[in-house]
C-alpha cells in the first residue's frame, strides 16, 4: 500500500513539473495556482452551489 502512495505522489509530481514546463513557469507557481487559488475557488463555488439548491428544496411545492 506504502508504495502504490508513493508511486500516486511520485506521479502527481512529474505532471506538475509538465505543466510548469509546458506554461513556461515553476513547479512552485503551478502548485500555488492549483492548491492555494484553485482549491478554495472551487470549495466556495461548491458551497455556494449547495446553498442554492439547499435553499430551493425547502420551499413548498405548488399544488395545482
């Protein structure tokens, strides 16, 4: 189990190294975009998202 983590980890790396060379920039500045603006975008639009819907399966329904 120890080594299939490692071997994911391993893995996650050299993309990111890919995509840094692929953009022209560092591994650091692919991995600030992703973990540190994109996660929490994605969290808070996801959130947002659930109040919504959260919001309209409360209400009533309408009967005829």
């Amino acid at each position: 189990m120890n080594n299939l983590v490692n071997l994911t980890f391993n893995y996650c790396v050299e993309l990111l190294f890919l995509v840094a060379d692929l953009c022209g920039t560092t591994y650091e500045m692919v991995n600030i975009i992703l973990f540190v603006i994109g996660m929490p975008a994605i969290l808070v639009i996801q959130f947002v998202i659930i109040v919504f819907l959260l919001g309209k399966r409360s209400k009533p329904l309408k009967t005829l």
